[in-house]
C-alpha cells in the first residue's frame, strides 16, 4: 500500500514519475565528505560549521526538484552557494550542485535563464571576493587573487559548455527516436497499403469473372445445362485461386517476416489470366509476352497485377468483348498496354476508383507511370511505363 502511494504521488510530481533522489543522494554525500578533504588543503579559510554543513545540505535537496522546476532550483542553488561562499568556506565540491542545476536547465531548454544564473552567481562571487570581504569571514582576510577569479570563469564558461553539448544531443537523440517513428508508421501504412491493394485486385478479378459466370449460369439453366455447368466449374476455380491468394495475403499478417509458402504472381502467369477473362466472355489477344524475362520479383508483380486490374475494368466497364495486351521493353523499362474498343457500359470506362488508384500506386512504387483514359478513335487505354530492374540489380 505504502508503495503505491509512493508511485501515486510520483507521478503527480512529473519526471516520468520519480525523483532524482539517487543522483541527489550521492551529490550530498560527496559534497559534505569532500569539503572536509577542501578544509585541509584551505587553511585560510573558514572552518565548515553546522551553518556551513547545513548550506552544503540544502543545495543538494533542491536538486531533487530540478526536472519539475529547473529555473527555481538553478536560481536557488546559486544563492545557496553565494551564501556559503560569503561565509567564508573553502571552495570545492560546492559547485557540484550548481552544475548540475545548470545542465538541468539548459536541457529542459531555459538556456538564457541558465547563463543569467551563473553569470549572477560569478558577479555576486568577485563582489565578495573583492570588496565586501571587508566585513565577511574569516577575520583579517584579504581580496582573493584574481588567479583564483580566472579559475572560476573558466569553471562557469566550461559548465555552460558541457550543458549546451548535453542539450545538443538529446535534442538530436530526440530528432532520431521522431524520425524512427515516422518511418516506421510510414512503412506500416505502406505495407498497408499494399496488403490492400493485393486483396482488392484479387477480390475484384475474381470477383468479377464469378459474376459474369453466374449471369450466364443462370440464363442457361434452363435451356443449355451442360454451358450452365461450364460456369459453374469456372466460378468454383476462379473462387478456390480467390481464397488461396487472400489466404497467403493473410498468412504474411500472422507471420509478418516469413517467406510466404507460393510463390508471387507474376507475368508468368499471363496465360491463366488470359483464360479467365475469356471464361468471362472476353476475348483477349497478347504480344510481346514472350519478353518479360528476367524481371524482379517485386516489377514482375506489379506488372501481373496491372494487367489483372486493366482486364478486370474491361470485363466490368466495357462493352467491347475484346481487349488487347502488348508487352514491350524499351530501353530500360517495361511497357504495358490494354487497349479495348468500348463503349463504356453502367459508368466511367475507365473504372476511376480504387481499382485505377491502385494501378497507379503499384506503378509509382517500381518508379513507373500509369496513363489511363479514353482513345481519340473511342475505347479505352491503359499505359504502364516501369523502370527496368532485372534480378541481378535487386
């Protein structure tokens, strides 16, 4: 119970919740042992008493809040440590608390407020040292050797230093931990994004040739059994390779990193595209298949996928019963172009949805274009142009 609280508490007070009270501990532990090792090799100065052993106390404590309220405890170190240097103390393991102050005000960003803090620190310290040490312990003692005020400069400008080199590079450490997050959430939409546009043009082919089958099924029910059946058996496979393709799209969530089991489509695969457009009434004529050899994997699928996609817009939007595939490579990239003689049927030919913005996307990540829309002469085409990138460049 005593814990919670404790954590209760904790985070109420912020720093993620917890207290630097480890770090603190140990600065005050070294502070008061140390002085005393200062005394001996200060002679001159005067010896720490309980005021002197209180004030290397207090300093310290207020490094306990110095996340929560950095400019206050700076500002209250440095008085803390005024009022010991005037009574007279030795010097030493007393700046240890007004550094760490400092470095925690610089990074939590109060920079000015942090220069001001040690620069009134080392004014009020050369009046001490050199005028009011008339009236200040020890008795009889002089003005400080300006040696001593070189020392101190240097000891501030170097404190200064080191927090602004500290503030640097968390704030750069910052920078990076952002930056690895926005790539990441970039690569996640982007495998999102991907993962969508492979279910949406497996989905919508199939889906596609399923229902023109199953028009035509039903129309010859009756009177033509045996065509009726043909429909049926192309609507059973175009659904089985539906459902094993969505399948190993799934199979890539549940086990993000494995090599998926079959291989990925690719121009290979050009004929069975072929044929299950025409199982779907559409005449489909190709050259130049012959040449996609020696693709990578990645600009073999994006290709498969564009043709799939042109076809499928065809079998749905158009009421041309043929298409026309040319496949060419000029120099350095691979060509892709559907053509089909219309006219558009229930809408816009050219299928200006997700299905295009797909093409388009599948294009832009090999470094290709897509250029879609109707034929002056009427029907419409589809144009892909994609960077060349064999296997061995992969």
């Amino acid at each position: 119970m005593a814990e919670r609280r404790w954590q209760y508490w904790a985070e109420r007070t912020g720093d993620g919740g917890r207290l630097p009270w480890r770090s603190t501990l140990l600065v005050a532990v070294f502070t008061q042992a140390a002085t005393g090792w200062a005394q001996h090799a200060q002679p001159g100065r005067e010896a720490v008493d309980p005021v002197g052993r209180l004030l290397l106390l207090v300093a310290p404590a207020l490094l306990l809040l110095r996340h929560r309220y950095p400019v206050p405890v700076l500002y209250g170190v440095c008085a803390v440590t005024l009022g010991y240097l005037a009574g007279g103390y030795p010097y030493g393991p007393v700046f240890l608390s007004v550094a760490l102050a400092c470095l925690a005000a610089v990074v939590a960003g109060h920079r000015h407020a942090a220069w001001g803090a040690v620069g009134a620190l080392w004014a009020g310290h050369l009046l001490i040292a050199h005028w009011l040490y008339r009236w200040l312990p020890p008795p009889g003692d002089g003005p400080a050797p300006w040696g001593t005020e070189g020392g101190i400069t240097a000891w501030a400008i170097a404190v200064l230093a080191a927090s602004e080199v500290v503030r640097a590079r968390r704030e750069q450490w910052a920078r990076d931990r952002a930056e690895r997050k926005v790539a990441e959430r970039r690569r996640v939409d982007e495998e999102r994004l991907r993962i969508a546009r492979e279910l949406h043009d497996v989905l919508a082919h199939s889906i596609s040739v399923i229902n023109v089958q199953a028009g035509v099924g039903l129309a010859l029910l009756d009177t033509d059994p045996e065509q009726a059946r043909t429909a049926l058996t192309t609507i059973k496979a175009a659904s089985k390779e539906a459902l094993g393709e969505v399948r190993q799209v799934l199979n890539t969530l549940r086990a993000p990193g494995e090599a998926p089991r079959a291989p990925a489509p690719g121009l290979d695969r050009l004929p069975e595209l072929v044929g299950q457009a025409a199982s779907a009434g559409l005449t489909v004529s190709v050259t130049g298949g012959a040449q996609a050899r020696g693709l990578s994997p990645a600009t073999d699928l994006a290709a498969f996928r564009i043709l799939q996609e042109a076809l499928t817009n065809v079998v749905r939007h158009s009421g041309s019963r043929t298409a026309r595939i040319r496949i060419s490579h000029p120099p350095g990239a691979l060509e892709l172009l559907v053509d089909d003689d219309g006219p558009a049927t229930g809408g816009d030919a050219g299928g200006s949805g997700t299905g295009l913005i797909g093409m388009r996307e599948r294009a832009a990540a090999q470094g290709g274009t897509i250029e879609a829309g109707p034929r002056p002469d009427g029907g419409f085409r589809v144009l892909a142009r994609i960077p060349l990138e064999t296997k061995e460049d992969s």
